[in-house]
C-alpha cells in the first residue's frame, strides 16, 4: 500500500467514525426530546446548515425503538472528536432539566 493510499484510508476512516459520533449525538437528542440543530447552532453559531446532522438526523429511529445512549457516551464522543462546545451545550442543557 502506498502512502497516500494509507492517507486516504485513514481519512475516509475517520469520517465515517465522525458520522457515527453525529449519528450518536443526533439519536440521543431523539431519545431525550432535544432539539439538535438548537444545540448545535448555540455551540457552533455560525455554521446554521449541517448537511451531516440532517443526514443522521434520516437515520435516527424512534425512542422507543432505540437503545439507551448514556449522557456520558455522547459526552465523551463529543470531546473525543473535538466538539467540546457541543459537549458544554450538551451538559448545560440537562443539568437544567
């Protein structure tokens, strides 16, 4: 394999990690009766239009049919991918309710 085969491999990997970060984000917004283009948009106010969010928005299921996603998994993928701002919203957020 080539190095920029490799290169190309290791990116293409970590977007499709990065879809299933939103996925989980997007999915534990459904199961908690959350807005996610609220929260993104106070986190990140200058990008209004997430063509990736409203993409895993189509994926999500219904809370009923969905697995719980602890507040702690959305937290820590959050952060582990760089998003500590949505991280805050997102904490902010349920310590209010």
């Amino acid at each position: 394999m080539t190095k920029e085969n490799l290169e190309q491999q290791i990116i293409k990997s970590y977007q499709k990690e990065e879809k299933m970060m939103i996925l989980i984000f997007a999915q534990w917004c459904v199961n908690n009766e959350f807005d996610p283009f609220d929260m993104y948009i106070r986190a990140y106010p200058d990008q209004k239009n997430n063509h990736a969010l409203r993409e895993a928005l189509e994926l999500t299921v219904s809370k009923e049919e969905a697995g719980d996603i602890p507040l702690e998994t959305v937290l820590n993928t959050l952060d582990f991918f760089g998003n500590t701002e949505l991280a805050a919203v997102v904490h902010e957020i349920t310590n209010k309710k």
